[in-house]
C-alpha cells in the first residue's frame, strides 16, 4: 500500500517545497490515541519536577535546532527571519515557563475542609480536593504562529506541564516545520526517558484528520486556534460525542479600539501612526489585530485619518501565510469595498498585496453587521460616530472579541468610565492607551473572552492559567493519609499552598 | 386572551392539588430575560455586600414560611416532613454560606503582573486580571431536592452571589413550592431595594418553555440537575446557539462501591445494612445513590448478599417523587429484570412501590454495558466478580460518576492504592469507608464529574467553588489605578488575596 502524502508550499512563489509529509487519517489517529492511552496513567502520575524537566529539555532541543527551524518556517510561512527568531525564543520562553509551573502547586487548586466528628446532626466528613490531569489531548496548530501558537506551542507545552499527553495535528501551511519540531520532542522524551507516546504530530491536509482527532474517544480535550469557520464545525463535534469534551477554540476577533475626543486632540497623529503600525504587524495575520477603530468627528479627527491614509499609501506589499489566506482576503476586500456606504484607501505595491482601509459612518456601520467579521489580513476599518453618545450605543452592539482598546486622556476619564463597563463585558482584556497586538506571556494576561474570541470564555489560551483547561477537579472524603496523593498528604511534603477551611495557608516557597 | 394553566399532583393519591399556575412560554422568556439585562449591569458591580445581604435575607424570607414551604412541598413530593425540614435548613445554610462567600474575595481570582517598563526588547505591561459576572443566567430546578436543588437552591445562591440575575425554571411536580419560595425572593428583593428583575420564577410543563430559556440570546449561563434525556436536549440546544454558553448540567451517575476482601470478612454484615439504608434513602431518588457495588465471591459475601436479601425483604414501600417517575421505574426494573442473566429480589409493600435487588456476575455485566444505566428509585446491583483482578479490570469501563466509593482496611490497602487511580477517572469524589449519599456543602466538595456525571467535569455544582460556573476572567492592561475595578486597585480596598507575580499575597481577613 503506497501512503500518500503531500508537500509544503512557498507562499512567495506558490511552488512546491522539498520533502514529502504523510497525508495521515482515521487509523492514525487510533494508533496515537491508543498509544497515548496506554501511557497517559503513568504520564499523569509523574513528578511535576519530572514534567518540568521535559518541558526545559524540549526547550533546549529546539534551541539546538534554532537555524533549521527558522530556516524552514520562513520558507513555507514567508514570515520574516527576526520575527521567527523572535517567535522561537517566546516558544522556548513559554515551555520554561510551564515548566515552572508545574512545579508549582497552585494550579492544583489544594482544598482541604477539617473534619467535625462530632457535629450534629452529622458529622462532617475530612474532605480534601485538588485537580489532576484530564487524559490524552488534541491541539491543532495555527497558520499564523507556526511556532508560538502551533506544534510546540502554548497548548502543547501547558496540557504537558498538567500531565496530559497531546497529539498534534500540525497545520498544513508549515508541515516541514512541524516536522523538525516534532523531532526534538522525541529527542526530549528519550533524553527524559518518557514514553514517545506523550507526543505525536499527525500531519495531512484533509479535514478528516481533524474530524478523526475530535471525535476520538480517548480524547479528553480540544485545543483549537484559528477561524470561526474550521474552529465552530470541530466545536460542533466535540460538542455532539456520545461524551462531549471541552474544546479551547479560539476563533477570532474584531479587537475594536475608541479614541476619546481629548486624546485625539493631543495626539491624533501618533495615533495614526501606531494604529498603521499595529494592524499591519505580521501582515495583519495576529488574532489581535485592531479591526476596527471608533472615532469621534472632529478636525482632529480628520487630520488623524489623513495621516492614515498618508501611512497607509506608502505601506510596502505583503505576503500572506498561504495562497489560501491571499485569496480571501483579496475577495474580502473587494466585496466589502464594493458597498457604496464605505470608502476604500489602498497602498499600491509591486509586489504581494495591499494594505487597506476602510472608512464609514456610524449610521452604515449600524446597516452592515457583517463588517463585525474578522478579515485576515493588512486591513482594518474607522468608523467616525457623531459623538459620544453614539460610539457609546454602538458599543453595546460588537460581538465577543480578544481585547478592547481604549485611547483615552486624563480630561476623558468621565466618557472612558462610561465606556469601560460595556467593554468588560465584550472582551477578555482591555488595553488602555496602547494597542491589542503583542501578548504578554504572564500570570494575569487572558487571551479569550466572549465567543467567537473563546468557545469556553472562562479560560484563557496564553498565560500560566492556560493549564487549567487541561484539570478537572477530584474530591477524596475520609481517606487515610497513606492513600491520599502527596498535595493532599496532612504533612504536605510537596509544598503547595493550600485553603484550610476557606483561608490561604500562604507558602512562598512558590 | 386567557393563559392557560396547570396544576400540581399528589404523588401518593395522584389526585390534583388545589392551585393554579401558568403556562408560560417563549413569550415570558423573552420579558424575563430583557428584564434582567435591563439590570444586569447595576446587579454586577452591587458591592458584594449588598449581595450578601440579600442572599441573607431570602433566608430570613424562607424561615419565616417555613411552615407553609414544608406543608406543600410534602402534599407535592409525598417526601416526609422531617426531611423536608432539613431540606429547607440546608438551603438556607447554603443561601447563607454563600452570603460569606459573596464577601470574601478569592472567587475573583485576583492576579497582577508587575510592570517592567525598560524590559528588553519589549516593556512588560501592567497586567491585572479578575473574574466579572457573566450576566443573566438560567437555572433549572430538580424534582428530587424541591428545595435545595431548586428554586433556591445551590445553583440559585451561587449565581447571585456572583453577580448574576437569575431565571429559574421551576420543575412542574412541585410548582406550588415553587410559587411560595418566589414569594420569599420577591420580599427579599424589597426588603434590599434591589430590582424584582434580579429573580424570576417561570412555570409550565411543556419542553418548549426550557428550550426557549436555554436558547435565548441574552442568557449567558445555564445550570441544570436532572436526567440524561432532558439534559443532553437542553445540553444540545446550548451548544448549537449562534452564541454556545457553558451549560452546567449534572446528568446521572451510577456511583459505583468497590468493596474489597478483608473489609468484607471484617464487617460484612454491617456493610450490607449500611447499603440497603443509602440506596433507600430517598426512595432511592439521590443523585448519589449508590447504584452498583462491586464484591468478590467468598463466603463473607455470600453471608453479605444473604443480609442484603433479607435487609431488602422487610422494607416499606416508597411513593416516588411523580406518577412519571414511578411508572419508569417499574418498566425499567421490569426490563433488567427479565434478564435471564440477572437475578431479582424484590419486597413486598402494601403500598407504593417495591425495593429491588438485581444480583449478577461480572461476565453478564461486561455482556450488558446498558445495565451501567442510573434507575432512578430504591433499586441498585450487586455484581460479583471472580477476585481482584477481576473486579481491577471491570472498574476500567465504567461511565463517568459523581461518586465511586471504597471499602477497605488496612489489609486491602495494597489492592486499594491499584483501584484509587482508575477510580480517580471517573469520578468526581472518591468516599472511602463510607457511602456517596449526603454531599456537605463546604469549600472542598466536587459534585461533578467525567460527563454524564456532569457536562462540565471541571465544575463543581455543590460547594463554595460552584461560584466559579459563572464568572468569566478579565484583564487589564496598564489601566490608570482611577480606572481600575475596586479589586484591582493597587491599595487594595476590599482587601482581597492576591497573586502578585505568581507569588500569593495572603490575606487571613478571609
């Protein structure tokens, strides 16, 4: 039986790269699945020093293997060497990181309640609670990281800190990526003396593939970033098992940003400027791209959207992810761009495609809900509301998205306090007088919020808390302390913080 | 126009009650609704004292109808009084703790990232994170805890003190108890000067009205205790809306017992009274009922199964919860009964329903998966296996559960730490030496699970942390100190734990 299989393609020359890749199916995804399952006990139950060590050894192979992998991702994503450079540090960064973590006990949520034997009507029991690790996972790699957010991404490096084994689905844009990736997770697991079965990398452009890795029934969970389209249909299966799973989806985002009046006044300009700046950032492929812009009609108003059409036109070409991507977004534009209520400004480059901006009112951006949707790509939309008042009540109207931004000046505080409770309410982080893109890999950041920005918008897909979605909690009523696990032992040999009757019993070892 | 209505039925004389209640339907979701997100707003950012203070005076408001809350829902549920009584006693201790819990600050989880503005290449921002409310949810009262699971139960408490107005549909068997506990809440609102819209009861029997709840666009969260049948439905509807919401719906467990060798030579005898008093409980209508246990065929067990027999023999007979509940009952056991492969014990009761014991062997129960089932009613299994490793290998097929529950001494702990891990996977809390029914209310509880135990295995739907189903994470990046939510601010008013770089900042005021 010959195994087909399928190429990588350069974006800048749509040709075909060197090296072949599996097209991998359903019987893949058993193997791994099964595979996984067998290990997935012995996974769980490991030290987290263990876990930890994994994760920085990871780290180290794929340092060692730094100019292979940027060499190759530039070649099959068009991404620039320093920005790729940069990616991998983040990606190393992050897996130091969650190795950290998982040494550390607070995402064990440690609950312990003090029995009372002798209490009436009933005793009250000896109750002690933590999270363990779900199970073997899947993660889907997205086109526009394809080393931060992909093979050896924050999904991938925070499900192992928890304990779950993962399989990848490696997205097909950059399968030689994936590849040499993937190659250093097995040199860690040796080097580690872990099973190989804690990772695999399926690869293959058929959404079988997908469907097969979603719908498997040893899978315990979803993690997911890219579209709405492919992300809602892989939720809708997750969603309709006989035992339906939590899927991570992180769909897209509008990111919208509000200039306050006095803000604009001062610094109309620069604004511009940055605005220009950020929304072109990777060629306007980053989830926080800023896709929409309200302002307030003024002449400072003006003189800021001249400088962005000053900016806009001098904008060098770009190339895009994968021809796929270009082309939608070259049919994006044109349909949007066709609307009589909407005015198109393009740069005119030699090469690659063009950056856009739209500009309309209030009142069309009102008639025209579709242009809420995310375009992938160097473009972004300003709408001009005719005061306060209005951008306010169009405020109550955006869908769920990643961020809100907020430019505002000490003399706009009374309207940003109006403002800040309707954009709670839409996003998962607000930014205030910066812009959306770049995402901090902290302990506080949350890269969700309201769907489509998350399918699960009590979690966050970046940041230490990314671990808990890969947790479940488990209660143990009345056992002995020989069978407790070691964070719930009465000595606490592991150290954790731990809530004793509803206090902290606070350890800064941690 | 005249609204149709319906009444409540007696289940021991299936007769109707006196009163009338409405039907209501897709028309009075949607008024409810737009009522709550009228204030919902002004509801979230309430102090979580003045939260505290109305969960406290709904409790005020119930004590004072005691009387009449205890006097219905007997007519309603044939329940006995004194259970009723306590019943009522823990809804209001629950309505209490989460008064405290309001108050307290972890549920916000509070986490602050320190600014480092001359990082390189990038200044790390201010980053400040806490969870909001999600707005106006929806909650779904059970027929077997008409207080405590229903319209003032666990679901209802934690949504308010969280910040969340509520919408209760009420379960139709008991809609008299329902309409007087509403009462209590509309009082309560008065009394705090609080909107009516906070809190609203609606009543019907048809689907129709649950399914218009559970898809209505302004409903962001749903809690649910009942069947897998109805459940999964609503379950389906929430994740196929345009907008998924997280649906909390705990579904059935067959709460598995393992009970091992030297414990059953031990105390055998004991065990087996012990069983037949928490399947019983009830009417066998626990959500915890243990509804299968696991022996090893020895002399002791069969001197247990002897007692059991006998335990079984000499019970009363139960009126169930509803005429529904009761026939299904005695069509399922009527079902596995005529089971060549299964055996029957039954008692014999002058009145209402009989207690059942089916017995069989590990072979039959690996041939029949269906028998993993939940019987709602006084009815369990006892499934004899060959020896250890027989019982080891079936506990790796079960369904996910609330509970699973060991039975050891000290002679089986080298069998009990093979069994704890796999019991650990599918269950929410594990009991040792004890029995599933009865689940405290306290900050370490888990009553979740492995879906169908729960929909959401990594939420608890009983205890303090059930606060958590409804809030979602928000941050703030480099917002001014004036701008900040109060939690958030630097000095800290609230006094709040926080986590500040990873490192938690005790705070023993809670």
């Amino acid at each position: 039986m010959t195994k087909e299989t399928f190429n990588a393609i350069d974006p800048a020359t749509e040709q075909y790269l060197n090296g072949e890749f599996p097209q991998q199916g359903s019987s893949d995804v058993d193997f791994a699945a099964t595979s996984a399952l067998e290990i997935s006990e012995q996974f769980r139950r490991t030290s987290p020093a263990k876990r930890a060590s994994l994760l920085n050894t990871i780290a180290d192979c794929l340092e060692a293997e730094r100019e292979n992998i940027v060499k190759r991702a530039q070649l099959e994503s068009a991404l620039p060497e320093a920005r790729l450079n940069g990616e991998l540090s983040r990606t190393t960064a992050q897996l130091r990181l969650f190795a950290e973590v998982a040494t550390l006990g607070w995402w064990q949520d440690v609950i312990l309640d003090t029995p009372i034997p002798d209490r009436q009507p009933l005793a009250k029991p000896d109750l002690r609670r933590h999270n363990i690790a779900l199970g073997p996972v899947a993660v889907f790699g997205a086109s526009n990281f394809p080393l931060a957010f992909s093979t050896a991404g924050g999904d991938t490096a925070s499900a192992l800190a928890a304990g779950c084994p993962v399989i990848v689905k490696g997205h097909p844009a950059h399968p030689g990526t994936s590849d040499i990736v993937a190659s250093c997770f097995a040199n860690a697991l040796e080097l580690c003396q872990l099973p190989q079965s804690v990772f695999t990398l399926l690869q293959g452009t058929s959404h079988e593939l997908g469907q097969a890795l979603v719908q498997h029934p040893i899978i315990k969970a979803v993690g997911f970033t890219g579209s709405i389209h492919g992300g809602r249909a892989l939720f809708d299966l997750a969603q309709s098992r006989p035992e339906p799973i939590p899927f991570y989806g992180e769909l897209g985002a509008a990111n919208p940003v509000f200039i306050l009046p006095n803000k604009m006044v001062a610094e109309g300009d620069s604004l511009a400027k940055q605005f220009v700046q950020s929304m072109t950032m990777g060629s306007g492929q980053f989830c926080t791209k800023p896709g929409v812009v309200f302002v307030i009609k003024s002449e400072a108003c003006d003189s800021f959207l001249s400088t962005i059409r000053t900016e806009i036109q001098a904008q060098d070409g770009h190339t895009l992810l994968t021809s796929g991507i270009k082309q939608q977004y070259l049919s994006q534009i044109d349909f949007r761009g066709a609307d009589e209520s909407i005015q198109l400004i393009k740069s005119s480059p030699e090469f690659g495609v063009e950056t856009c901006l739209f500009e309309t009112t209030s009142q069309a951006w009102r008639d025209n809900p579709q242009w809420q949707e995310e375009i992938f790509g160097p473009q972004s939309i300003v709408v001009s509301c005719d005061n306060f008042q209005d951008m306010l009540e169009l405020s109550h109207h955006l869908s769920g998205s990643l961020t809100a931004t907020l430019q505002a000046n000490k003399a706009d505080y009374n309207l940003a306090k109006q403002l800040l409770p309707v954009l709670e309410n839409m996003a998962g982080r607000i930014v205030f007088n910066g812009w959306p893109t770049g995402v901090e890999v902290s302990h506080a950041m949350v890269h969700g919020g309201p769907y489509p920005a998350s399918t699960m918008p009590a979690s966050t897909s970046v940041g230490t808390q990314a671990i808990k979605r890969w947790l479940r909690p488990v209660a143990y009523q009345s056992l002995p302390d020989e069978l407790l696990p070691d964070t719930l032992k009465q000595s606490n040999p592991l150290n954790v913080t731990r809530t004793i009757d509803g206090v902290v019993e606070i350890n800064n070892r941690e």
